[in-house]
C-alpha cells in the first residue's frame, strides 16, 4: 500500500541523484531441454584440468536420470544436499571448508541444481570461496568485498525469484537474513521448465505463492516505481493464469518459470513485505520452509493486502490446498518473542509495506497476534 504523499525510492533518489546500480544476470538460456546445453555453457569457464566444477544439487535427483545428465569432467563433482530444511551460514562454511580441502585450486565454478535453498547455497559457496571468515559475517547489504567465483543457477521449482535475485537467503546463528551483494546475482541461469515436472503438488503450490505473495507485497508497497512496477504486474499476471485458469500442463510449467523470473526482477527495485517478514521468524524459530510459512502468514494479513489475501483464497480453493492449523500452538512466549524480533529485524520489508513510521503499526503486539493465529 503506497502511503499517500510518501516518495517512492526513486523519487528519493532523483531528490538526492544517487540510483541504485543493480546488477542482472548477465547470461540467461530459456526453454525446454535447454539443460542439456549446460557443458557448452561452462567449457569457455574451465580453468584447467585442477580447477573442476562443483555442481550442488538437491539429493530429490539421487536415483533420477538428471544426475546422468550433467556434464562432469575431470575431478567435477557433484554434491547432493537436502533442501528439506531452510539453507544456513555453518552449512555454506562446511560446504566452502570441503572443497577447499578437496583440490589443490578454487573451482572453476559453482553449479546451483535445484529450489531456492540450493540456488542461495550455490550463491552463498561462491562467494564464500574468495572471502575470507565466516558466512554470517556477511548477511547483510554490500558487505562482500572480493567478487564470487563463477556461478551458475539452474532452478527445478519456480517460484522464489533466486534464479534472479542479488540475495543469498540463509538461516545465521542470530537471524535469518540474506546476503544481498553485487556480487550474489549468478553469472549465467538456466532455465529449463521441464526439469521442474513431477514437482508435488503442495511444493508446487507453496513455491509458487511465494512468487505471486512477493508481487502482492511489491506493487503495494511505498517503494514502488515503474521498474518493479512493470515485473511486478506481469508476475502476477502470469500466476493468476497458472493458479486461477486451466492451462494446460507444459504452459503452466513455463509460465510459472517466467512468473517467478519476472517476480524476482521485481522486488530488484523494490521489496517485498509483511509476509516475508513474518515468515522470517517462522523459519528461524520452526523451521517452516519459506513458501508454506508465506503462505501460512498471508491468509491472516487482509487488513493490509484485501485484495491479494482474497485472491489468494480463490487459488487456495481452486488447487484444493489446505494450509496447516495449529502450527504456533504451543510455542512459549520466549519462542514467540523470538519470532516477533527476527521480524521486526527486516526494517526494509516493514518500512517498504507501512513508509516510515512503520513502528508505530507493527507493534510487538501486533505481530504476536498474528502468529498465534497460525
């Protein structure tokens, strides 16, 4: 919701002349079976025969023929990781500390195969693998001083916009924030709508809410401008023909894939909102993967989102998805306090959905409300 009489972040910047210089993904290859151009794609990356790609991919594809299809060379490896829990900063040094101690030189690049948890590891590794200490360390803005090594997305769900954003999302010892850095965005993404075929049903639905949930927050929000505005809008356009029509199978999965690409573009701008907020401390405190906690979040915030929360019934409705009950009953006010800190730590969400005097609305009460209604 713009606040009436509120500049948008670019009105502030043409009063002080300082834009933001964002980067994009400077590479991108769209279309089914596009995956299998993957080895032309890095052999102009290759180093040497001592410096191998390293391909993280989520261990869904342990016993699929997609490992198969990955095109290994050399000492190319391949680790598979469990996306089954929300990606974190001792997990990227774990990752960081194997492969260093597995080759003799810094790979020639990180390969990203799989949601959004495995795309913001691959981002989170390469940056960690020319910058020193801990990943912690840099969750926050601008704080990576050396450029990632090269590396490359491929999602197998659309939905999170990771293919595309600047930010690394990870769960740290304190909180859960993202690394948001020029130097996070990947260098080449890969999107092949056909690698997210048999997704189930309920991931599918959540994922992509989490695209159609951060359009809702980005076209209503005091940030708004014509750049996001003009992503924003075909992103929810194309998620209110995915999730409300009757496509057929092969278009859905395409435009799906473009929604959450488009999606992604949108909040580079922008923001997102209270959802994402919210469902931050939903993650940190229970583990809730961030598309179900968006979605367990947003059902409750019609005060703030009438007519995104209504349309957001019709797809409930229209997918035959039931949301979990229950899911804060029993949590201990120490559990709840905790929760309502990490979301009141993401002053832009806030700032961005309520203008600046965000506090005097998003009280603790406010919030703890909220979560006990989940």
């Amino acid at each position: 919701m713009k606040v009436k009489g509120e500049p948008t972040n670019v009105e502030a910047a043409r009063a002080g002349s300082n834009y933001r210089n964002f980067p994009m993904v400077p590479r991108v290859i769209f279309g089914p079976g596009s995956f299998d151009q993957l080895g032309e794609i890095l052999m102009p990356r290759r180093k040497h025969a001592e410096a191998p790609v390293v391909f993280l991919v989520d261990d869904v594809f342990e016993d699929s023929p997609l490992l198969g299809r990955i095109p290994l060379l050399f000492d190319d490896q391949i680790i598979l990781i469990s996306a089954s829990e929300e990606p974190k900063t001792w997990q990227v040094d774990a990752l960081v500390s194997r492969i260093r101690e597995s080759f003799s030189s810094t790979p020639s690049g990180i390969v990203g195969i799989g949601g959004g948890t495995l795309l913001d590891l691959a981002k989170a590794v390469a940056i960690m693998l020319n910058n020193p200490g801990e990943t912690s360390g840099y969750q926050g803005w601008d704080l990576v001083g050396k450029p990632a090594v090269y590396h490359v997305g491929v999602p197998t769900l659309s939905g999170t916009g990771a293919e595309v954003s600047r930010t690394a999302v990870l769960l740290g010892p304190d909180r859960k924030l993202g690394i948001n850095s020029d130097y996070t965005t990947f260098d080449q993404v890969v999107l092949d709508p056909d690698l997210t075929r048999g997704v189930p049903r309920d991931q599918w639905f959540y994922t992509g809410m989490d695209c159609f949930i951060h359009c809702v927050e980005s076209l209503n929000g005091t940030y708004l401008n014509a750049f996001s505005q003009s992503y924003g809008e075909k992103a929810q356009e194309l998620c209110e023909e995915v999730f409300l029509g009757d496509l057929p199978e092969a278009e859905s999965r395409e435009k799906l894939m473009m929604a959450s690409w488009h999606g992604g573009m949108s909040i580079a701008y922008s923001q997102v909102g209270i959802a994402h907020a919210l469902s931050y401390g939903l993650s940190y405190v229970l583990g809730t993967p961030h598309g179900l906690g968006n979605c367990l979040v947003f059902r409750h915030l019609g005060a703030y989102y009438p007519e995104g929360v209504r349309q957001f019934g019709s797809m409930l409705a229209k997918n035959n998805i039931r949301l979990p009950e229950g899911v804060c009953a029993g949590l201990t006010e120490h559990d709840l306090d905790t929760m309502v800190q990490v979301a009141l730590s993401m002053v832009p969400l806030w700032e961005n959905a309520l203008g600046p005097d965000w506090q005097t609305q998003a009280t603790p009460e406010v919030i703890v409300d909220i979560y006990k209604r989940i």
